[in-house]
C-alpha cells in the first residue's frame, strides 16, 4: 500500500505468487504498470495498489472471471486479466475526478467489492462517497 503522496514509496504493485509449496512460494508475475505512471505520481495524494478483489470460482462468481480489480488511489479502479497468469494485463480503468473538497485534488480510491452480479463498488477514502461501476468490455468502466 502506498503511504505517502505523490510516489514517494513506489512501487506499490500487485504481483502474484504460486503457493502450491507453502514453504517456498515463487513470484509468477507483477501486474503491469499504468502507462501513465509518471502523471499518477505527479497528481497528487497517493498511488499504487491499495485493495484488490479476486473472483474466485464459486456459484456466485459469474461474471469478471480470470479478473482481478483493484483500487489505486489517485489511479482509480483498474481491471486486469488473469487469462495468462504469467502474462496478467490491464483491461479497463476508471478514473473519475476528485469529489469536492478533496484536499488532494485526487480521486482516492480505497476499497472495492464485486458482487455476484459483477457490479463494482468503490470508496474515496478522503472525501467519501460510494462510486458504482460496470465494467463494459476490455478498455472501460461506467
């Protein structure tokens, strides 16, 4: 998790580890990087990944399969595929701009949930507020 602004402890990544030996886990891949790292960390408030959800296979988990969600702070909420999990890629973001009186100027994104239906919540952890998102195929959020 970031803890400081404007980049001042990056990376803060999401990478994924194969645990099929609990006593010698190995990294199998670190989830790419925005293209637009360098204005994240120019911004203002924080970035890098904070809270992710993983859909795990279940009666409930219908859509958004082989995803993972994240919020990034001042990134948003970004979709990757885990098609490939050695080759994990980012397939839509949401952006939206800073609720009033945000002293950061930034959207903060903290928490995100995904329910059965894949509806995707997230919260400004600075200003508040709930933002309800769609994903709408590779490349968008709603």
């Amino acid at each position: 998790e970031a803890t400081q602004e404007s980049c001042k402890d990056w990376p803060k990544r999401v990478w994924t580890e194969d645990i099929s030996n609990e006593t010698k886990p190995s990294r199998i891949a670190v989830f790419p990087q925005p293209a637009n790292l360098d204005d994240l960390c120019k911004r203002g408030g924080r970035f890098g990944a904070h809270n992710i959800h993983v859909n795990r296979p279940s009666p409930y988990s219908r859509t958004l399969t082989q995803t993972v969600i994240g919020t990034f702070f001042n990134g948003g909420v970004r979709v990757y595929s885990i098609e490939d999990p050695k080759k994990p890629r980012e397939i839509g973001y949401l952006v939206p701009a800073a609720p009033p009186g945000n002293r950061t100027g930034t959207i903060q994104f903290n928490d995100v949930y995904v329910d059965e239906k894949g509806t995707i919540y997230a919260n400004d952890r600075l200003t508040g507020g709930l933002y309800v998102m769609e994903f709408t195929g590779p490349g968008g959020l709603k």
